[in-house]
C-alpha cells in the first residue's frame, strides 16, 4: 500500500468507482462499535431485501476481509500450518476475530 492511503481511502475510492450496494469502511465500524456480527447482520438484511425485489446478485467491499487475506498470504509463503492452529498467533487482533468468526469449511 502506498503511504497515505489507508484500507477505507481505497475502499472510497473504489466506492465511487463502481457504486456497490454496500461498502463497509472500518473508520465508520468502529465509530459506531459495530461487531462484525452487526456488520454482517446488516448485510444480509441489505441482501434479503434487495432479493425481495429480484435482485439476486450485488457488490459489497469490505476492506477488513482484505487484510486478512494479505496476512494469511504472508503466513503461507513462509511457514506451514499446523494442525493445533498455533500459526494463528501470527495473525492480528482483528484478523483472528474476522477468521474465527468465518464458517468451517468440511
């Protein structure tokens, strides 16, 4: 990332770029102390109301879910994972909370 330019200038940027139906800015999450489970409530009331409608597809852009992939990313291409989960320690605060709050995928 470029000095001066943050997770939420870009996610802006791209914002007004391509209007998506919703964009999530982690400044305006935190502001409000919004959980990620508040955040996601509120996406899927804007999904489930957008496909009363018949619309059944849209854009979202969370920046969060972004840098959760960069560091896993990081992770990945140094170390291996384990099976007792300690390269999760590696992750951030918010990155753990993101990740742990995701679906387990069997």
């Amino acid at each position: 990332m470029r000095r001066g330019c943050s997770a939420s200038h870009i996610t802006l940027e791209c914002a007004l770029q391509t209007h998506p139906n919703i964009t999530i800015i982690g400044e305006e999450v935190v502001a409000k102390k919004l959980s990620f489970k508040n955040v996601t409530d509120y996406v899927v009331d804007v999904i489930c109301k957008r496909a009363e409608l018949g619309y059944n597809y849209g854009v979202i852009l969370i920046p969060e879910v972004q840098q959760l992939i960069v560091e896993l990313n990081e992770i990945l291409s140094h170390d291996s994972v384990d099976e007792d989960g300690q390269w999760k320690k590696k992750l951030t605060d918010q990155s753990l909370k993101v990740f742990d709050f995701l679906p387990v995928m069997t």
